[in-house]
C-alpha cells in the first residue's frame, strides 16, 4: 500500500488551479488600483490597451477588471483568443454590441489580423462601444497598462501562493527560475511547479529509504 | 465557519480505498454565532489538478434542505455511504493528478458558502518517479 500523502490540489501551490487568471489576484504596482485603472479608461472613452510580455499578468488583470467595468454599469463581454486565431468570433462580437452601454474586452489583441483589428475598432466606434485589449505590444489605442513583472513581484506572489500550502522550494529557487524566465510569471510558475514536484520526490525517496 | 463548528471526516483513516469498495463516514455542522444551516450538499468526486486544463466528474451527490417539515439539524452526525467506482484511479503524477475527495458545502441563512472536502485515495497506482536527468 502507498504511504506517500493522498492527491491533492493542495499538494502543489503552484497548479494551476491557484496560479490561473481570477485565482491569483492582481498586484497592482504602489499607487494603482483597480479602481483607479477602471476611472483611468472610464476617462478614455472606455477605451485602452493592457500591453506586456507573455505570462506578465495581463489576462490576470483584466479577469480583475471586467467585474468592476460591469460594476460601473456597462455591459462587459470578454473574448478570449487563443492558438493564434486570427479572426475574432463575429456573432459574440454581435451579440456583444447589442447590449447597452457595452465594453468588448479581447484578450489576445495582436492575434487578430490587421483587418480583424480595423474592423472591431470600426464595429465599437460605431457602437459607441468600450473597446479593452491586452497586447504584447502597443498597438496604438489608449495604454492603460504596461506591465513588466519584476523580481519582487514575483516574491510576493510565491509567498501568496505558499502562504496556506506549503512548498518544498527555497527563495534560491524563485531567484533562478526568475533569471531562467525573466517577466514570464505563468512560464516561472510552471518551473516552480516542477521544482517543487522534483523537491517533495527527494524528500519522500529520502524519508523511505531511511524507514 | 472555523473548524470547531463543521467536520467532515471518513471513517477509515488511512482515507485508502479499493475500487468498488464502500466508503463511509460522516459530517456535522454549526451555524456560527447561532445562524443556521440553510441546505448542506455532500459529493464524492474526482478532479484533475496540475500544470494544464482542469477535469472533474461528480460520483455521488446528494442535498439536505432545511424546510419546516424537515429541519435540518446538522449538530448530531450526519453519516453517508458510497460505493467507490472501479476508476479513474488515484495518481500522483508529475504533471498532473488525479485526486478523489468528499466535499461538503455548507449555506447558512447568511455569508457566503463554506467548503469542507476530505481527500481519499482510491486504488494503490504508485506515484510517478523521478526521471533519470533528475
């Protein structure tokens, strides 16, 4: 019979059900917050772009956002892309523009095609639609965020993560998987995940072989 | 809710299981600062978890209503049985898990929800090893 511990979610703190855009709140930089960022696009016409690297907390901000958009009274549909679609899905954009007050959000701007793009601006111009895209680089609508996680950044969100599930990795880890990986916060959970998968097999290997 | 006033807990407690065997145990609850417990659901599922897309499936599941004709007194010990199925297994593995629990939802007549789950193990699949680069 096994001895290990039974599987869990609370195994690994670093799975994807605790590092996942909505799981993981937003960290906001010192002097932002949410509710200044939604006044700040409130501002711009409803209008604004959230450009980063991959993995920097883009799609984190924007689960983080919609709510309070919505709050604020405006019907906010998010579109998702993904795989490198290159065309948008027309008849949620439809049925998006035909709700008062609407915001469209597309996480995943720069996949779209330059066509796609001129045509979603022309379709939410004519709207009088909110138009909120996270991009890899700006592509000229109004930024509304730049985000480029950094080292301590990243400490805060692995001592949020570890606070309640224990992990077997140390600050030494964090560092190096943070120079293997730079501003990518998703690819640098995915290296912890594995350190500390590879750290509980040497613990339990050790533990047994010691029994 | 705290501790102190819910539990969840299996009768056997290695919480390891043969496929088709029958799991037990038992819960009970108190509504904190006297509030009361609106409906309680119990299921027994499994889940993956891991580094990707995230599956789950429900195999048992039943809900306790509080109505004037039943009130539902969560106090004493509530006990439940399952028959466990033949699979998925238990795995823990690299890259994901399989992972089998019973959880317990609670809604008072005020706050939000609590959840309660106690994980188990069904079947005696070995853990992953490490590979040999490790």
């Amino acid at each position: 019979m096994q001895t290990s511990p039974l599987p869990s979610r609370h195994g690994n703190p670093f799975a994807t059900c605790w590092t996942r855009p909505g799981a993981l709140a937003f960290r906001f930089r010192s002097g932002e917050s949410a509710e200044r960022m939604v006044a700040r696009l409130a501002a711009q016409n409803w209008w604004g772009e959230v450009v980063g690297p991959h993995g920097s907390g883009k799609s984190t901000l924007l689960a983080t956002l919609a709510p309070r958009i919505s709050a604020a009274g405006l019907s906010a549909t998010s579109i998702a892309l993904r795989n490198h679609e290159g065309h948008l899905p027309w008849q949620v954009l439809r049925r998006a523009l035909s709700l008062p007050h609407p915001v469209v959000i597309v996480d995943g701007y720069e996949q779209l095609s330059q066509f796609s793009r001129a045509a979603l601006r022309w379709r939410c111009r004519r709207s009088a639609a909110g138009l909120l895209v996270t991009s890899h680089a700006a592509t000229g609508l109004p930024l509304l965020a730049q985000l480029q996680p950094d080292l301590l950044l990243v400490e805060q969100l692995v001592a949020e993560l570890t606070q309640c599930r224990p992990a077997a990795i140390s600050p030494t880890d964090v560092a190096a998987s943070h120079a293997c990986r730079g501003s990518n916060v998703r690819e640098l959970f995915f290296d912890l995940y594995d350190r500390h998968e590879v750290a509980c097999r040497a613990i339990r290997t050790r533990t047994e072989s010691v029994a | 809710m705290n501790s102190d006033n819910k539990l969840l807990k299996l009768e056997r407690s290695s919480g390891v299981y043969e496929p088709g065997e029958r799991m037990s145990g038992y819960f009970l609850a108190e509504g904190s600062q006297g509030q009361s417990i609106r409906a309680a659901e119990l299921s027994v599922l499994w889940y993956t978890s891991g580094q990707g897309e995230e599956d789950f499936e429900i195999h048992h599941f039943e809900r306790l209503v509080d109505d004037p004709g039943r009130p539902l007194d969560l106090r004493t010990p509530r006990r439940f049985a399952v028959v466990l199925p033949p699979s998925p297994l238990s795995y823990e593995g690299r890259i994901v898990k399989v992972c089998w629990c019973v959880r317990l939802r609670l809604f008072p007549r005020q706050g939000p929800e609590m959840v309660e789950e106690a994980a188990f193990r069904l079947g005696d699949v070995p853990a992953a090893p490490m590979t040999v680069e490790e």
